[in-house]
C-alpha cells in the first residue's frame, strides 16, 4: 500500500487530485489511481487526477488522467489550478511559468491577492479549426454549422481542437435532457475519431453566453476551460458574439478572449479543497 499526498483543487468546480512527482517517487499506476482517488463515494471525489512533473521543455509537466483513467491532453481549469498548487507548495517564485501539457507549452500568468493566488490567465494556444487535425471525419478547411445526426436527429455544430476536440451545439435552452441525453451519444459519435467534448451553449448576448459540457472521460463538469475556449471560437466563427466573451458555467464564469494574434486567452479562479493522505492499494 502507498500512502500518497495529494491536494484537492478546482477552477469554476471543475476538481482535480493534484499529486506532486518533482520529489515522490511513487510507483502508481496513474490511469487506475485515477479511477479510485475520482470516486465521490470509496475515493476523495474529483473529476480526474493531474500530476506535477519536472520538465526539460518548461518550467513544469502536467499530466491529466480523466476520472475513467483515460489520459487527457490538456485542462484549461486544471492549469490555472496547477499554477496555483506550484507557488503554494513552494516549487516556483515566479508569476508566470511555462507548462509542458500534451496539447503543447503554456504560459499562465498567475493572479495574486495579496500574497495569494486567486486565478490565472492562461494562453490557450491558437484554435486548430481543420477538420482532420481536430480530428473530425470531414474533410474541411473549418467545421462550421455542419449537420450531425444522432438517433435520427439532424444537429448543428461547430468543432473546435484547443489541444483536445471540442463539439459545439448552441440551443435556445440548457436542459438535463439535452446534456445528459445527447452529450454522451455525441461523444462517442463515429464522427469524432478520438471521441469529443460537447458544449451546449446559451447566447445571451454578443458579450455573454451560457454553458453546460459533457466531457470525454469524466461526463458533466461544473466547468470546462477548454470547452469555454472552443465556445468562444465557435461564437465567433458562428457570428454569435464577439472576440471576448464571458463564459457562465455552471461553477461560475470565465472571461475568454480569442486574440488579434489568434491566441485565445482564458482568465479565471483557482482554489485549494483540501489535503491528505491517499492509501493506494
């Protein structure tokens, strides 16, 4: 049995189990560790596991495992929050760090107050909007307001890659019915090679919008900061809002911003749960 020290964390609700491998040699499996310290009843309860590497490319190495122990690319709430976790536990001084992820290196810039980090704002990365390099089986230049047909059903939707595919749906309203029902059909969609991340969103209007996310892997989340990032590129490709936009979650809100230098930038909090000792067996 391992006794394994972990922090548990969340940006807009969107939890994480945070173990640090800079100075813990722990000989885990991560996918099944995933799986266990996830579970909200016989485990702490989270949405997946990240862990806090050393890096020779950046300043640290984050990796995501999703609560069903699948391996993620990248997790725009969980990078704010691994910020956040690298100055409380003393690894860093610095305001901004580089993250090596698998969608790539990040820059977050991290939010003080005081002597406290609150949030971060973190450059997402250019979009990739190719339909084959997201991937989606169309071959397009962009993926725009395509058809989809799920259980005989024609929808219409925007894919976004942010490092991970994303599936963008706007609806008049955001129902149990509609996230729940169609997320994981939508998912699992033989149009999505690698599988997706829906966004069902809410233009309020052309500053704000509203959304729920079924995410690959780990089903609803309070938050996504990802999805959010491919809600705002697909609000602009769709003419829905313009080039900053808030993101009301279900956690609470993130302000996006898809740049002149076709950077997307996501600000928005970070906060510590709690820490513990995890019996690994």
């Amino acid at each position: 049995m391992e006794k394994i020290k972990f922090t548990k964390m969340h940006g807009c609700g969107n939890d994480y189990i945070y173990v640090d491998m800079t100075i813990n040699y722990y000989k885990f499996d991560p996918a099944d560790l995933a799986r266990k310290i996830s579970d909200r009843h016989f485990g702490v309860g989270s949405d997946g596991l990240i862990l806090v590497h050393d890096s020779k490319a950046a300043d640290f190495k984050m990796r995501i495992f999703n609560a069903d122990g699948s391996e993620a690319e990248m997790c725009g709430n969980g990078i704010r929050a691994f910020a956040k976790f690298c100055h409380e536990h003393r690894l860093t001084l610095k305001k901004s760090i580089t993250v090596e992820t698998g969608a790539g290196i990040k820059r977050v810039d991290t939010i003080f107050r005081g002597s406290e980090v609150v949030g971060a704002r973190v450059d997402m990365g250019e979009p990739i909007l190719n339909g084959r390099s997201i991937p989606v089986n169309i071959d397009k230049p962009a993926v725009v307001d395509d058809e989809l047909n799920v259980n005989g059903s024609a929808l219409r939707f925007t894919a976004v890659s942010m490092g991970n595919p994303h599936c963008v749906i706007f609806a008049d309203e955001l129902t149990d019915e509609l996230v729940k029902g169609l997320g994981p059909k939508i998912q699992n969609h033989p149009m999505f090679p690698k599988k997706a991340n829906v966004e069902f969103v809410q233009v309020i209007d052309d500053r704000n919008v509203k959304m729920r996310v079924w995410e690959r892997g780990s089903g609803e989340t309070m938050a996504c900061g990802t999805g959010a990032s491919a809600t705002a590129v697909a609000c602009v490709l769709n003419q829905k809002t313009g080039r900053k936009v808030a993101v009301d979650v279900l956690g609470g809100r993130l302000e996006i911003e898809w740049a002149a230098d076709n950077h997307v930038y996501m600000t928005g909090p970070a906060e510590t749960v709690c820490e513990g000792i995890y019996y690994y067996a």
